[in-house]
C-alpha cells in the first residue's frame, strides 16, 4: 500500500460508514407496522435522539431520550392498542409517544402493559420508542387495531380535501353547511351554514335557498336577488324557517295574484298572508333576525358543545339503558366524571371514551363507569 493511497481509502470508508448508519435510519423510518404484528427492537447508546413531552405531567419540560421510530396507517376511528415490554435480561425502561399525520405529539406513555388510542385522524402516524432515564436495551412490541389498507377514497371525500381544502365533521349537528355532491352529501362549519351543490364545471360550490326556491315554485314569483331600498313597487314577503325559526325576508316582482305589499308566508300550511298596515318588517333583507318572543337564557354546555363541534357527533339527552350502540364519552373533572351518550358516526364509533383534556382527543376507556346520578342527560359519578 503507497502512503498516498492509504489517506483516500480510509476517507472511503469513513464516507461508506457515514452513509451506512444513515441508510439503516432511513430504513427503520420507512418500515411500516401492520395490524397485528409482533416485532423486537433496540435501543443503542447511540439510537437518533428524539424530542418529546410527558404529557401526562402538567407543565412538563420538553425531554430528549434516544429510541427508535415506526410507523403505521390508521383510519378514523381505529382503536388501537400498543404493548411493549423489555427482554429478559434488558436494562430498557421503555416509554412510547405517538405523532399524528401533522407531527404533533398526540400520546405519551410509560406504563406497562397496553396502550390504547382512539384515532380521529386519518393518516400516517410516527411510533417512538424510547429509553427513559439514557437506558438502553432489547424490547418486544405489538400493535393490534389498525383496519389495514386505506378505503377507496370516495369522489366527495377527494373533492373536499383537494378542491374545497374544506374540514368534513358528522352531519348530525345543528348550523353545518351541507355540500351536495353528486349523489353524496358531506358536512362543514368551515363556510357558513346552509346547503350548497358542487359544480365540477367550475369546481366551485353554489349557495342553494331552499326557502327562496319553495317561494318561487309554491307562489309562482320571480324573487329578486335584493330588495330594494326602499321596498315600493314590490311584494315583501316574511317566513320564518321550521329549521332554525328565523324570519327571512324576500322581495318579488307583483303579480295579478301577489300585489304589492308586505306579506307573511307560512310554509306548513301553504298561506299568504298580507300584513297589516304600520307591521313592521325586517331591516335587512333575505338576513336572518332574531325571533321576538321571549326566551329563557341558557347556560352553554361546553362538553356537549365540544362533543358537537370537534367529533361532530349528536349528544342524546339521555343515556340509555342499553348502551352497546351509543358513544359513551366520559369527562374526568375533579371528584366527578360527567358521562354523555352520543349517537356513533363515521368519526366516533359505538363505544366508551374518556376525553383527554391534555391531547383533546377521545381515549378508549380502560373500564366502564358506573352511574350514580343521570340529570338531563348528564351522568354524574362521584
């Protein structure tokens, strides 16, 4: 060997071995876990260091531990369960933390036995394991819970996600927009509340008024788009909407049937009724007011709410006696755990749920919760 070719080779095989250990990373990151399977890893003194929070700490500092990374695709609403232990023999206290499809931490944990998890969203999830505490060692892992290869994404899934870049929830909750398209039907509460049809021509959604349509159909009346200001010349017409029990307002080109004027409408029995001089009418047309008659102030229920609102599912007000069809969401606060039954939807299925006020996601509950107190709906157990 020259003395000069024994420099480049040794430079060789420092860039080979640098580019070894970077290739087993990239493969252990790209290695998928199946539903079901049963794997053996390592944890090194010199495994990639990862970033992490003991969520289950309030106000814990952010932590560095060194571990290795798996990776799984879930679907909305898998339950998945997670068992690690270490090996006979291994000094590895182990500790698990979950990223989700957007890389934020959604679990952490470091007891033995199983770990569960409710998914809400869909997508391709990161598994660390880690050595608390710079231990190191060998470890068994199962994964159980995942429904396997992703459904066929359906043409409105794919037109809400891609074109309209719009969030889909349950459509069982009050004010969502309802998007028609094609045949199907998918719910938001990123635009506001109504019914609209998607247009492939233009790939666009248009704002469909039913109560403007019933008008026009059951009336035989051209509506305009606007009333004018001020409203002579045309027919006025006030109905309030069964859904929500708001008036709204509209104006039509007169008739020989509909003079002008100012009219109420009622949709259940079909009558048009001319209002009586000096009514007054609503300010702003074709805008939702408020009703007149008095109403009893309401304190808001924050959980119902977030159960509607997050999970889009439809809160019961009672529980029932059989509950193997309903979502049982359990929310720990203090001494109490305040239990709401819902009926299941494509995010939430049937079953029993503890919400984690760390994450903000719905763990599958451990054990069930028994009932002591149920008043309105709300199951209170000291």
């Amino acid at each position: 060997m020259t003395k000069g070719s024994q420099p480049r080779r040794l430079a060789a095989a420092i860039a080979i071995a640098v580019f070894t250990i970077g290739a087993i990373g990239d493969i252990a990151a790209s290695v998928a876990l199946k539903d079901g399977d049963k794997i053996n890893g390592l944890v090194r003194t010199t495994s990639p260091a990862f970033q992490f929070r003991n969520t289950t700490r309030t106000g814990a500092p952010t932590q560095r531990a060194r571990g290795e990374e798996h990776t799984f695709t879930a679907q909305r609403g898998d339950s998945i369960e997670i068992s690690i232990e270490p090996e006979d023999g291994s000094a590895l206290r182990p500790a698990l933390i979950l990223l989700d499809p957007s890389g934020r931490q959604v679990a952490y944990s470091e007891n033995p036995g199983v770990f569960r998890y409710q998914v809400v969203r869909p997508g391709n999830y990161r598994l660390i394991v880690v050595g608390r505490n710079n231990t190191a060692g060998r470890y068994s892992l199962e994964i159980d819970g995942l429904s396997g290869a992703p459904a066929t994404v359906s043409q409105a899934d794919q037109v809400m996600q891609n074109v309209l870049k719009l969030r889909v929830i349950g459509c069982g909750v009050p004010n969502v927009a309802r998007i028609r398209i094609g045949n199907e039907e998918r719910c938001t509460r990123d635009i506001e509340a109504g019914v609209y049809t998607y247009e492939e021509a233009s790939r666009s959604i248009k704002l469909v008024d039913a109560r403007r349509d019933l008008l026009a159909s059951r009336l035989q009346l051209n509506i305009l788009d606007r009333c004018p200001s001020p409203a002579t010349g045309v027919a006025q017409i006030t109905l309030t909407d069964p859904q929500d029990g708001r008036d709204y307002t509209y104006c039509a080109t007169p008739t020989r049937f509909v003079q002008p004027g100012t009219y109420r409408y009622n949709p259940t029995t079909d009558v048009l009724t001319a209002a009586a001089p000096g009514t007054p009418t609503p300010t702003t047309p074709t805008t939702p007011t408020t009703p007149t008659t008095p109403t009893t102030p309401v304190t808001p229920d924050a959980r119902r709410q977030l159960l509607q609102n997050e999970y889009g599912l439809t809160v019961l007000d009672a529980c029932p006696a059989a509950r193997n069809t309903v979502a049982v969401v359990n929310f720990p606060e203090g001494t109490q755990i305040y239990q709401y039954c819902a009926t299941p939807n494509r995010l939430v299925r049937a079953g029993e749920y503890t919400y984690n006020a760390k994450t903000g996601n719905l763990d599958v509950a451990t054990k069930p919760v028994n009932c002591t107190v149920s008043v309105g709906g709300i199951c209170i157990v000291k």
